[in-house]
C-alpha cells in the first residue's frame, strides 16, 4: 500500500556521529542509540545486553536525545548527568547528535607458564622441483608432486589443486605446503621462511590471539579485543539465551566471534608485516560455550542439565568453512573440550602449566566469570568449574569496569588510600584486581569484618586514622568506602559490592575444596597453586588469600602463569606431541559436577565467610 505523502513526510532521520573514531550512521528518529552503535559497528560495554540493570553503557551525547530514564537517574550521579553523560540502552535518538564513547584500552595477561617444548607443527614446507611432463611421460602434475614429495597417500582438496595448477609457472621451483598427508598448497618459488600459525584464547570477554612463526615457535605478533559478543550479554547464559529464543541468534553470535578474530588477525599481520595467505594453522582454546559458537554449533545444551556438549573431540576444519580470512585451505583445530563447563582454555592451562606431568600435587585457578579449578599430578587430575558471576569482570559492582584506562588495579591502605589507576589518570571505576585488593585492604584495617559488614563512621574501630574514618560514607543509600581522592570523580567500594565479591569468590573457594575432598588431600598437600588468566598477572597472591579466594599456603607456592590458556594454544599450534598431549588430557581429566554433590551448598556457605585473622605466617603452614 502506497504511504500518503502526509505520513511520509513524518518520518526523518538523524545522522549519529560516534566519537572519537569519527564514525557516522543516519538511523531513522526513534531509533534506540544501543541499537545505531550495533549497526554502526561501534563498541559499547553493555554487559547486561540493554536490559538496563548495569548501568555500564555510558557514553557522552550532544544533541537531540529522549528524556532521563528511570535507571538513568538510579545508575548516573547529577555530576555525570549535569555533564551530558548517558546510558545508550536507554537513550533514543530524537535528532542529529554526536556520541563519544569511552576507549578502552584492554590488559593483556602475561605469559608467565614457562614451559618450554620442541618445535615440531604439523604443518611443513618444501621446496623442491617438479620434473616436466613430455609426451613421452603425461603423468599428472600432482601424480609428480607426489613422487617428488616420496609421500605416495597425498591429498589434496580443491583449493590447493589449483594453487598447484598455478605455481607450475614458475621457473624457481615450487613449495609445498603439507599438514600430515594433506597438501593445503603449492607456493611459487622458495617460500620456506614464511610459514605462520595464529593462536586464540577466545574468553567470554577477551579474546586474545597470538601471530607465530611455525618455524621456530616465537610470537610475532599480539593481539586482544573484547569479545563482542557481550553486546548480547556478559555472562554465557545470555549468550545461551538468545540462541535459543532468537532463530537468528546462533548466527549472531558466531558472525561477531568470527569477525572479532579477523580484526585481530588484521592488526596482527600488519604488526609483524606479514602475509595472511602465509598462514596455515590456527588452534582455538576457549570455554565449551564459546567452542561451539566459534564452531557455530548451538550451545542450548550446555544451558540446562546435564549440561552436555554437543560435541568434546578435537575438531580440524579448513579456514574458509570458518571464515576466517587466512589462507582459505589453512586448517582450523579446535582444541578438545573436558566436559559441558569446563573447555579447551582449562586444556590448554594443564598443557602450559605440565600440571599433568607434575609428581606433586598442583592447583590451578583461571578466575573469570567462569572459575575453572584443576587439582592433581601425573597420577590423577579432577577438575571444576563454578559460576563466579560477574563482579571479577565488574558488572555487579556499582563502580566496576573492565581492566581498561581509569580503573583502579591495586589498593594499598595504611593511615590513608594509595591507589594504582591503570593509564595514570584519576580513576572512574575500580576493575576486579582493585576490588580484590579493596576488600582485603579493608579487613586487615579492621573496617570490614570476617561476615563481610562494612564498618560505619560511627562504629570504626577504636583507633582507626581520621582520613580513613572520613571515607566512610553512604552512597546510593548504602553503606560505602570512598576509594577516590576529594575533588574527583566518585568511585566508591559499597556494601553491595563487598556481598557480590564474597559470592563469587565464595563459589570459586567451594570448588577448590571439593576438589581436594575428592582427592583427600589438605592444603599443606599443596606443592603449588597456579593463578591464570588476567588475574594471574595482576591479582596480589596475599589479597587472594586475605579474602579467602584461594587455600591459605606459604605465599612463596603461589605462582602468577597469565594467559596460560593461550600458551597452551600456541604450543599445540607448535608441536604436534603437544596437540596429543591435549587430547590425551581431555579423555583423562575427570569433570566434577559441583550442583551434583550435596557437601557443595555447605562448602558454599561456609566460603562465604572471610578467614579469621591474623593469617599464619608462610613459616608456620605446612
């Protein structure tokens, strides 16, 4: 039906400029601003996926936008609001306006795993001369590759058929490319000194990717980017969620994942000045959920007990049939997978750490919003994960943030507060090292107690220094901590923020001691605990253990391993005994269902407390 002139004049449109990459979109007026940034291909933390719980989705607007919502006024103080400061998930374009959105500048975790491994991939390269054909002898020129390469079983699928077709123009000989007895292709010329793999670490938040040089098993390049499939949600049940209620939202999801890592794989190449078509394997590791949405498997499964994996096997597939933008016959390995919560990165973190050829008993921790939990030796390894929740990433703390520009990292408090601001600025949010640190400060201070109560002004222990007595004030109608220094922005730790920490390291506490219930050991058994991912490289061991996150050992066994996810990538990208190693460890791990077992509630509970100080010194534990 053809729209009367009157109505169509009605409809306009505003032109959205986002800052400070310049990025213009015209949307139609009404359009939800979450929703023009999507489209505009423009980042906004929105961990809650536009639900508006979180208050995380700040930007700063100019122009024609709607009124203050509800959860704008609960989530934004008058001084953000006086500023111009927003919530996108809120906020509806009326007219033209000009959005500038905070950049975030993310923390790569170090590699601290250190264990070193011959280099042997699985993929190699030849030069050598392919003899004519005459017409004498009109064998095939892969019937003579064959022969040239003494490798009688060769395979070869399209792509590399015709990369063969074309390299027989050259008069410098040609290179094969070989994974096993796979040919993926034939090069022009000597082109052994560029043979390249990549290695991602896909988290639900980070996604971190390594450039390597197959030859010698050195990283070129590195690269990390949040993952954007957070626009959907922080956590993987979201994620979950819309594939299971939007027919559309299995493909979502694996078309952002997949575009995240070509965009890594961009910034990476033009880092080391390489060539993408010289790269011939990738290895993925990552947690069983986003596995298979890398994969483009549906997780419906792994969200409803009993929580199984649609599939745990390792998985080799060509780069085109992925998607990403490589050379297109590259293969793909998708590290095995240990149980439906417990995925390839914890593979790849026993693969770094050689907790699996360990004659002691070792723990490992990679602390998220996921905590997945590894305890034994080469006799015997279990394994766990728990549902941490969001306040280590900073989305259920009324200040948190990612560990990006402005965030606190580290807390030190004696008479007053001595705060390390990432960037070096006056801090706008405090990420979850600082909230570790925060917390433990603040109990050895006497000014939280061993239940988690934060202290008043009014009944602060006797004692307790003017300047930190003077912090304790409310905020949003509870009892709160000022972290931030007079004259700048508000960052303060609540009494919320203190229950959210304790839920979560609660859960991960639990864990570990069902593990080692299983295994009958104590904590004096502990010949060393692994602490992995990014809190691996920036978490205090002693706030760790003041709070109760981890066993409470000698802080001397306490060992900060980093990515060691992405470590165990490379070395399956490098080493073929590696890559069987991660398979052998995937068959052999036992998975413990935590909900399954009845002391976990207890466990739980009794996590939930702070240890009882003061904390025994290193020489008198076991």
């Amino acid at each position: 039906m053809t729209m009367p002139p009157e109505s169509a004049s009605t409809i306009t449109t505003a032109t959205v400029v986002f800052q400070p990459d310049g990025q213009t979109i015209s949307v139609p007026t009404g359009t939800r601003l979450s929703r023009a940034s999507a489209d505009a291909n423009v980042h906004i933390d929105a961990p809650c996926g536009d639900r508006g719980i979180c208050g995380k989705c700040r930007v700063h607007i100019v122009g024609k936008v709607s009124p203050l919502s509800p959860a704008e006024s609960r989530y934004l103080s008058r001084q953000q609001i006086a500023e111009g400061w927003r919530l996108s998930c809120q906020t509806i374009i009326l007219g033209d306006c000009t959005v500038t959105v905070p950049r975030t500048s993310l923390q790569i975790a170090v590699d601290g795993a250190g264990r070193e491994i011959a280099v042997k991939p699985s993929v190699r390269k030849i030069h050598l001369e392919i003899p004519p054909a005459d017409i004498v002898d009109a064998t095939s020129a892969f019937s003579r590759l064959k022969t040239a390469l003494q490798t009688p079983n060769l395979r070869a699928g399209r792509a590399a058929l015709r990369s063969l077709a074309f390299a027989l123009k050259s008069v410098d000989g040609v290179t094969a490319v070989l994974a096993g007895d796979e040919l993926i292709a034939v090069e022009q010329g000597d082109t052994t000194a560029e043979q390249f793999g990549l290695a991602f670490d896909i988290g639900t938040t980070t996604v971190v990717g390594a450039l390597v040089d197959l030859r010698d098993g050195r990283e070129v390049a590195v690269a990390a980017s949040l993952n954007e499939q957070s626009r959907f949600g922080a956590d993987v049940i979201s994620r979950i969620k819309l594939a299971n209620e939007d027919p559309t939202g299995l493909d979502r999801l694996n078309e952002r994942i997949v575009a995240v890592l070509n965009s890594l794989i961009t910034r990476m190449v033009e880092q080391a000045d390489a060539r993408r078509d010289r790269i011939y394997e990738v290895t993925l590791v990552g947690n069983t959920c986003m596995h298979h949405l890398a994969l483009g498997v549906h997780p419906g499964s792994l969200g409803e007990a009993p929580y199984v994996a649609v599939v745990q096997d390792a998985i080799s597939l060509p780069a085109g049939e992925v998607g990403l933008d490589v050379l297109k016959s590259a293969r793909v390995y998708f590290v095995p997978i240990i149980a439906g919560h417990v995925g390839a990165d914890t593979v790849g973190v026993i693969l770094s750490t050689g907790i699996h050829h360990s004659d002691d008993i070792r723990l490992a921790v990679d602390i998220g919003t996921n905590g997945e939990s590894v305890l034994g030796s080469s006799t015997r390894m279990v394994a766990c994960s728990t549902a941490a929740g969001p306040a280590f990433e900073g989305t259920s703390i009324l200040h948190g943030m990612r560990a990006s520009d402005g965030a606190i990292q580290e807390v030190r408090i004696d008479d007053d507060v001595t705060l390390n601001v990432i960037g070096g600025s006056f801090p706008t949010g405090i990420c979850g090292t600082g909230l570790i640190d925060a917390v433990a400060e603040l109990r050895l201070a006497g000014l939280i107690d061993e239940n988690g109560r934060l202290c008043s002004r009014e009944d602060a222990p006797e004692g307790t220094p003017p300047a930190l007595r003077h912090r304790l004030i409310q905020d949003h109608g509870t009892r709160a901590f000022r972290l931030s220094p007079q004259g700048s922005m508000l960052v303060t730790l609540t009494q919320k923020d203190i229950r959210e920490l304790q839920l979560a390291k609660a859960a991960i506490f639990a864990g570990i001691q069902i593990l080692m219930r299983e295994l009958g050991v104590t904590e004096a058994d502990l010949a060393e605990i692994d602490l992995a991912g990014a809190f691996g490289s920036y978490i205090r061991p002693d706030s760790a253990r003041t709070i109760g996150l981890i066993p409470n050992v000698p802080l001397d066994r306490v060992r900060s391993v980093g990515n060691a996810a992405r470590v165990g990538a490379r070395l399956a990208l490098i080493s073929s005994e590696a890559r069987a190693e991660a398979e052998h460890i995937a068959r052999t791990v036992e998975h413990q269902e935590l909900f399954a077992r009845e002391e976990f509630m207890e466990a739980f509970s009794n996590a939930m407390l702070f240890p009882e100080l003061p904390l025994p010194d290193a020489d008198q534990l076991g």
